[in-house]
C-alpha cells in the first residue's frame, strides 16, 4: 500500500519512511488546508463561550479568558424570537418534525420510482432519472 | 408517455412497474412542469400578490428587468462568483482527494476537516465569515496585532471586490463536497492503471493529468452539474455576509427575484428574473445534456 508513495524511490526493504521531502510536502499542505477549512468552526466555538463583554474586546481569534457556558444554555432555552422565548429548542423539535415525515415520504416514493425505473426503461424514462 | 406504442405487447407488459412509476410521473409532470410553467405564464403579467392572475403585458416585466442595474450587476456577480467558483472547486477539491489518496494517515481526520462545512447552515457559517474578514475584528486586525502595520485584507467593504470575499466563504462550503464526490471516483481507479503506469515510469503528476483525470470524466459531470446548480442558488451567503452591499455590489440573482416577490411584492417581475435564471440554465444544460446522452443508448 504504501509504496505509491514510494513511486520514484529504489525499490528494496526498506522500512516506511515519515519524514520524506514529498511526506512533509503532503501533510504540510494538508495541514495548511486545514486550517483554512477549521477556522470559521474555531471562531464559533471560541466566541460562543466568551461573555459579552469579552466580544467587544473585538478580537475573534483569541481564546476565551473566562469560559462560560451561559450563551449556549440561554441560546437553547432563553433566547426570544418574536414572541417566542423557547430559544433554538422550539426550531429543533420543528426541524425533527419536518424531517421525519419528509424522510419517511421522500424514501418511500422514491423507492417506488426506483422500482419502477430500474423494471421499465421506457422512452424518455432517462429524463427522470438522467444518469 | 410514449410507452404503450412502443411495446409489442401492449399496456399490461410491466404493469406493476408502470403502476409504480405513476407517482413519480405525477410529481413531475405536476410540480416541476406545472409550476414551471405557472411561473412562466405569470412573468408576462403585471401580477403583484398571490393569488395573481392580472393583465398580461407581453414581454414588459422582461424590459424592465434588463433595463434594471441591480439585475445587471447580479448577472455579472454571479458570472464572476459562478465561474471562479466552479474552477477552483474542481481543482482545490480534486487536489484535496488525490492528496487524501495517496494513502496517508488520519486519512479519516483531514477528510471530515474538509467536509463538514458543508453540513453547516450558511447563514451561521456566513456569520462567522463576515466576522473574520471584519478589518476590525478579523485577520486584518490580527495581522496588523503582530506589527505589520500597513496589512489591509477587508474585502467584503470593497465594492471591487466583495464577491471574492463572498467566493472565499462559498469555495470553504463547496470544495470539501467536491473532494468527496473526487476521492470516491479515484478509489474507483482500478489499481492496475497505477501499477501499469509506475512500469512504463511515467511520473505521478502525469498520470493524474493525462490518464486518470480523463478516467474520471463522469465523476467531473456530475460534480460540474452539482457545482454549477448550487451556484444558481447561491443565496443565503451573500445575505448572512454582505446582504447584497456595499450598495449593490454582491447582489446575485436569487436574491433579486426573493426581493421583488417578498418585499417589493411584485411578482410579475420577480418570476421574469427567475424565467430569465430558468433560461439561462437551460442554454447551459440542453447542449451539453444533447452531448452527452443524445449519441448513446442503454439496455
């Protein structure tokens, strides 16, 4: 398996190398990348248990001085929209709501025209299902 | 359909699968084309609310909205955002699987790194995006934190270039999908093909370009077709980001037609854009949905 890696090496038994120029080249760069990729997910969870007071210190990227987990338990059962003060709860037992029964109808229609295009490939029948 | 006709043995040939295909025909025939075309028809009126048959005025909502700038700018936004979105999703998210293809470690780690943004909501990840290209919050701020006084990075307030600020969010969202779709092609890559080609020493790079990348065609389409609709509907990114501005320098299309349907209540002007999206798709999609499958048949 590993030998891929090894493609312009000379061949022989010997053992795997980690810090080849093209295995630092490889993990430097996807290290680089993800960075990029966790940085938003970062800059949520470090502001999320920050005080208010701290955010408008006004630096996204530091690290929370005083770790607090009031925000998030004030935005899953205080926090008011509109007339609602339920916080996130009430939207998530409604998005549960929606996506049981859209499951349960997208799969089983779905099934059905699976049956029935994969039995009777009628004219036009790749305009259901183009690929 | 055309189904009976060409049958030798008639209407009962098949049926349980004819009678299992009625939903699916329904649906179509009712909700894709039949709204389509209720859309369609109300875009030549001047209909403003719902329930909104009014005069028809021919081809007027299609005048104003070509003589509107906002329209204008939202078409040459999304041309700038569609096409380098499309580029550099298929290069970042194919370079992304052939690295995470060449049998490394944590292989698992770096591959739900790169795609989970894409289960995240835009309008929260759009958030965290406006903040961190804040020149007063963000990397601009930190940057110049460490001494490099005269760091500017703040795209999203620069008419010039706020939707490539847009583009950075969208390109984090998309690649790591693309990457998916790219790494599940190249682990259909026969093993064979790298072998055959370590024998005739072609150098690796090589062999991605001129025999694997031509090997994955059909994952690219599909890629390409998922991109380029997700593209048409980019929507919410703008709004959690920029909310069109500065001025109108980030509106996109499907901005435009929710704005004038919901807000300005004008309906017949908001289904003429979203007639002219339609359309625009369509150009795009028929010659190449002609290319590819028109020659072939299957069994």
């Amino acid at each position: 398996m590993a030998d891929l890696t090894a493609a312009s090496e000379p061949r022989g038994p010997k053992p795997r190398r980690s810090l080849s120029p093209t295995n630092i080249m490889l993990y430097g760069t996807l290290l680089l990348v993800s960075v990029y990729y966790l940085l938003p997910l970062y800059v949520m969870i470090v502001t999320s248990l920050k005080g208010m007071p701290e955010i408008r210190l006004g630096n996204v990227f530091s690290p929370p001085v005083e770790v607090t987990f009031e925000p998030w338990v004030k935005a899953w059962a205080e926090a008011c929209t509109g007339i609602n003060c339920e916080g996130l709860s009430r939207g998530f037992w409604n998005s549960v709501a929606i996506l049981i029964p859209s499951v349960f109808v997208s799969i089983s229609v779905a099934s059905v025209s699976g049956y029935a295009l994969a039995n009777w490939r009628f004219k036009g029948s790749e305009t259901f299902l183009p690929s | 359909m055309a189904d009976t006709a060409r049958k030798p043995n008639g209407l009962t040939r098949n049926l349980t699968a004819k009678i299992a295909s009625v939903p699916m025909i329904a649906t179509a025939l009712v909700i894709f084309i039949g709204c389509t075309a209720w859309t369609i028809y109300h875009s030549f009126t001047r209909s403003r609310l719902l329930p909104a048959p009014d005069k028809w005025v021919g081809l007027d909502q299609y005048e104003r909205l070509w003589n509107t700038r906002r329209w204008l700018v939202s078409i040459e936004n999304l041309a700038i955002y569609g096409i380098c979105s499309l580029i550099l999703s298929l290069v970042i998210g194919f370079t992304l699987a052939a690295l995470l293809d060449r049998k490394i470690r944590g292989e698992n780690v770096f591959r739900t790194i790169f795609l989970y943004p894409f289960a995240l909501s835009f309008i929260v990840t759009g958030l965290a995006w406006q903040w961190i290209l804040n020149p007063d919050f963000g990397i601009q701020s930190v940057v110049q934190g460490w001494g490099w006084e005269s760091f500017a990075f703040d795209p999203l307030n620069n008419r010039e270039i706020a939707i490539y600020g847009i583009l950075i969010a969208g390109i984090w969202q998309g690649s790591g999908f693309v990457m998916v779709l790219m790494l599940a092609g190249l682990r259909g890559i026969d093993e064979e093909i790298w072998k055959a080609a370590r024998v005739d020493g072609i150098p690796t790079w090589k062999t991605y370009i001129f025999v694997i990348i031509p090997m994955m065609r059909p994952v690219f389409v599909t890629a390409l077709v998922i991109i380029a609709s997700g593209i048409i509907k980019v929507y919410d990114l703008v709004v959690a980001q920029t909310s069109g501005g500065p001025g109108i320098a980030t509106e996109v299309p499907a901005k435009y037609v929710i704005e004038k349907m919901f807000q300005s209540q004008n309906l017949g002007q908001g289904f003429a854009a979203s007639t002219m999206m339609l359309l625009s798709v369509l150009v795009v999609l028929i010659p190449w949905a002609y290319l590819e499958f028109g020659g072939k048949r299957r069994g």
